[in-house]
C-alpha cells in the first residue's frame, strides 16, 4: 500500500480541483511512492499528533486542516508550524490534508452536520461555479457508440439523477492528410468526406485527464478532432454549506439545546430568537459568516456556523436566527468520514482515528 492509494481513495469523494483558490491541500509533505505502515486520521496537525503517529507507527497523517497555509520561509523550529513540519520530516511521516475540497463535498463535512442533527432533503448552500465543462467531438458513425460508451465509463454524461446522457447529429467531415500523415480512413494527399457523428457530452473538471485519455484510446482517427469549453451551469452536488429541513419542527430553544447536546458545544452564541418554530436548517462547517445572505436567500430558519463576529449577528436582519456553535465543535467528525471511507476501502489495513483533542479553545 503506498501513499498514492490513500489519497486516490479520499479523492474520489472529496477531489482537490473543488478546493477553494486560498487553500492549500494534498500531499504537503512526503512522497506519494512511500510505503504506508499505517494511517492515522486527524483535524489537525500538531505535535501531540505527530507523537501519536510515532506510537502507533503509522507514517501518514490525514489531516483535515493543513498545517502548513501560507509559505515557509525559514525551517528553524520558532512556531508550532515549523516544530511539526521538522517533526514529520525528521520521523519520515507524511502529512496530506484535504480542507475545503472536503468542505465542497456532497458528502463530507456539512453532510455530516446534516447526518448528526438529522436533516432530510440536504442541498448545496453556495452551489460552486465552473466545475462544469461539455466536450464535443466528430467520430466515424460506425464508431459513434464504441466511443460514447467509452466517455461514459470515464464519468462523462451524468446530470443530477441521471447518466449516460449525450447529445449526437448526424453530418460528414472533410480532411486531406499531408505526406506526413497516416490516416486510418482515407488515402494522404487526398481530399477524404466521411459520414461522422458529432457527439457532446458534460463532465465535472476533475475528470478531464480521464476522460480526454477514453477519448484517445477509444477514437480511430490519427488526430481527434475535439473541444472542450467551460459551462456555467450549477452542479447541483458541489459547493460549500448545506440546507435541509426536520423531520418534525420544533420551537426554537429546543432545538438550541438539541444542536448544543448533539455537537458536543459548550455553549452556543446565536442573534435574536424570532419566536417562530425550526423547520428549515443551513449549516456550515469552519468559519460561515460570508453564508449568511444566502442562507436567508435560501428561506433557513437558522443558520449553524462558527466564526461569527459581533456586527455580523446584525446580519440575521429578524430574517433567521444566526447560531455560532464554535469552529472545533462544527468540524469535530470529519474526522470520522475519512475513518469510515478508508476503512470501508481497506479493511484490513491500519486506519486509525487520533484519540487527541486539538480544540484550541477552552471554556471557563
């Protein structure tokens, strides 16, 4: 088992093209060709963590918040950054983290909100733009189904519900080869009509290297003719935040209580209560204040987030309620995720969740 294995896995449900521009995710240290002894998964990177990973032999740590955020320039062992950066490397522990590609995940952190307290009929809150792109193409028709197949085991053609969806017209294309060339149909030096079909297919951006190497493979012509552009249109499974709806309402300080025993939070700071039943919830792992609008766009009768600032509780204008639940206690089971998605993978392999708390906030 090597490095590469385990982030592939974590890729698969939460892939780095989805993180956000400021962040910084992936392999931030180690190589991906190392041998892994063993996986120990965290929130964070820090000291005690490393030292846990040491006792437990394990040589990559899954971190959800990267360690190392903006650039290093000096290794001197000054700040907690640096100790844990000399630490791994001097231990030969790998660190990969995944953040806020996580976060714009269909099932990661805010689905796990949603999983905890309960929520039915999630959606995305802030759907992400241009993760959405269409290929066209012009194949032989006698070759038009071998090479839709092929884009469609690639991950190509799949809209919300439903897959294997394609547009496709019937025309004829012109060619001539040069004396360099070596045409599959056709004669070089001579102008060659074929009967083609012109074949359209969308993709999420992640998928392009795969499904531009099916398009190679799959596609008898010496040079393939194709293009690729960028759609605006909403994926309806990628973007940050979540909103769903109670099975059964209830009145707002039961549910205040309800969210506070359910994620383990000492103490909840929330805008003025409306005197209205909960029925409809938005919620937003790590800091969500930039959320706010859309939450209320969205029709929420409470926002769940951390990281909110005075003035910015003004924001609930009596609209919803805002409820600060604090940043620790709104990521605390990611870590449970990526456990239960490498476990499931590899079952008989060590993936082990940190037993170390490292909450940097405590209450009197």
């Amino acid at each position: 088992m090597k490095i590469k294995d385990i982030t592939n896995c974590i890729e698969k449900i939460a892939p780095l093209n989805y993180a956000e521009d400021f962040d910084n995710v992936g392999l931030l240290i180690g190589d991906f060709k190392t041998e892994v002894t063993g996986v120990l998964v965290s929130l964070d990177t820090l000291e005690n963590i490393v030292d846990e990973a040491i006792e437990k032999k394990c040589n990559l740590i899954v971190s959800f918040h990267p360690i190392i955020f903006s650039g290093l320039k000096k290794l001197n062992g000054k700040n907690y950054v640096e100790r844990v950066v000399l630490k791994a490397i001097k231990n030969n522990i790998a660190i990969y983290a995944m953040h806020t590609a996580l976060d714009n995940s269909f099932v990661g952190v805010n689905a796990k909100i949603c999983e905890i307290l309960g929520l039915e009929n999630k959606k995305i809150l802030i759907p992400q733009k241009n993760t959405i792109k269409k290929l066209t193409t012009y194949v032989p028709t006698k070759n038009a189904e071998s090479v839709r197949l092929a884009l469609f085991e690639a991950g190509a053609g799949n809209i919300g519900n439903y897959d294997c969806c394609s547009f496709n017209t019937d025309g004829f294309g012109t060619y001539k080869g040069n004396e360099n060339s070596n045409p599959v149909i056709g004669e070089k030096g001579n102008l060659h009509t074929e009967n083609e079909t012109f074949i359209s297919v969308i993709f999420e951006k992640h998928q392009q290297q795969n499904i531009l190497s099916a398009l190679f493979k799959s596609h008898p012509y010496e040079e393939v003719a194709y293009d690729i552009v960028n759609l605006e249109n909403i994926h309806q499974e990628i973007g940050l935040g979540m909103i769903g709806e109670l099975t059964k309402e209830m009145e707002e300080i039961d549910f205040l209580n309800f969210v506070k025993n359910t994620m383990n939070a000492k103490g909840i700071r929330h805008s003025q209560l409306l005197g209205k039943p909960i029925k409809k919830v938005a919620v937003l792992g790590g800091s969500g204040s930039f959320a706010i609008n859309n939450a209320i766009a969205k029709g929420a009768d409470i926002y769940i987030t951390s990281d909110i600032k005075y003035h910015e509780f003004y924001k609930a204008e009596n609209k919803l309620i805002i409820a600060d639940i604090g940043h620790y206690e709104s990521e605390q089971f990611t870590k449970n995720i990526l456990v239960d998605i490498l476990t499931k993978k590899f079952p008989n392999f060590a993936i082990i969740l940190s037993q170390k708390n490292t909450n940097p906030i405590y209450y009197l």
